[in-house]
C-alpha cells in the first residue's frame, strides 16, 4: 500500500542559528549598555510590550547597520517563504526588534505581534532553569517558549514547545499567539532578542 502524509494546516515555523559573531557583538552591546542608564531609559520597550519581565529594550538602528541584522532577518525569511511555501517577497521591513532580559520569575503572558513575520533568538541562556514546582515527573516547561496555533484536534496538537539555546532562532507569523514561562532555580540571565517585520501585502495574505 503506497501512503502519502499530508499536512496542509497551521503555519510553519523557521529555525536557524545566528551567526557566533553577531552573538558577540550583541552581548557585548547589551553588556556595554547596562553602564549608560541614560541610553537605555531612551531605548526602553517594556511599555509597549507585555512581558513581566526585568528589562526591555530596542536595538538601536546603527548598531543593528554595524551588524548587519536586518540582512540577516531578510534574508533567513526570504529563504524560508520561498523554499517553504514557494512565496517571493520583495519587501521585508523591519518594524522594531529588541532585547529581553528575562531571570527568575519573570514571565511573558499570551500574547501575539504586530506586522506579518516575527521571530525570536538566543543570547544567553540559563545552564539550570529549575524544575516543576509540583512533580519531576511532570513536562518541564521552564524558561521554555511555547507557540499556540488553534485548539486541540485529533492529529494535531496547538502548541508547539522550544527549548531555548544559545544562537537559535525562530521565526514565525506575527498573529502566530505565544508565551514564555519563568524559570525558579537560576540566578543567571535568560538574554534572547526578537523582531517585528512587514512583507508584501500579498504574500502576507497568503497562510
């Protein structure tokens, strides 16, 4: 019997890995800018966004120039929507894209982004995020992102979980709903970076 599994439903998802130096270079920017209280009260963009979380804050756009990030976004999801979805876009701008600084407890709530393409990374990540409170036989979300995509069906689970580590990135549709839960047994920093975009109209109409 010749079977063919098909799966025309929800969206996909993007996974690559930024380059080591641009790693450096943002963990040293951001390392640099906790001296210059200044620079990030200018750049702070907690109050736009939903996160409980320590600290917030913009890329500036010479620094995201000096690096290259924006090519480097660009051309990720030009690869993806075409080799994914043989979609060509012409148009990729960036609305905004920023650090969040995230230690014990801190939490981002369900939320969703604005534009069409959004996308998160890894900086720094926690060696030990702790374990559930409750039972260690119990799924270990800590410190973990989960993407939500509709409602339960059979065949088809609505939340897709992601370990975070260090140089990965995902990419993903803004509308896509997601949440990052707090971790209880660190000291260190969960240090990740995430971006807003817009694309043609008419490849963005296309799910």
């Amino acid at each position: 019997m010749s079977v063919e599994i098909l799966k025309p439903f929800g969206p996909s998802i993007l996974k690559v890995t930024i380059p080591d130096e641009t790693v450096y270079e943002m963990n040293k920017y951001v390392d640099d800018l906790m001296s210059n209280t200044d620079k990030i009260a200018s750049l702070d963009h907690g109050k736009y966004l939903e996160g409980n979380v320590k600290r917030e804050f913009r890329l500036d756009v010479e620094f995201m120039q000096k690096i290259k990030w924006v090519e480097f976004l660009a051309s990720s999801c030009q690869k993806w929507l075409l080799e994914g979805h043989n979609i060509s876009i012409k148009k990729f701008e960036i609305i905004a894209s920023w650090v969040i600084q995230q230690y014990k407890n801190d939490y981002n709530p369900i939320h969703y982004h604005s534009g069409q393409i959004s996308g998160v990374g890894y900086l720094k990540v926690p060696q030990n995020m702790g374990k559930p409170t409750q039972s260690s036989k119990k799924n270990n979300h800590n410190g973990k992102l989960v993407l939500i995509d509709g409602s339960k069906k059979f065949l088809c689970d609505p939340t897709f979980v992601i370990t975070p580590r260090k140089g990965d990135f995902y990419f993903f549709p803004s509308y896509m709903m997601h949440t990052v839960y707090p971790f209880n047994d660190s000291t260190e920093e969960r240090r990740s970076v995430s971006f807003n975009a817009k694309i043609d109209e008419d490849a963005a109409r296309i799910r």
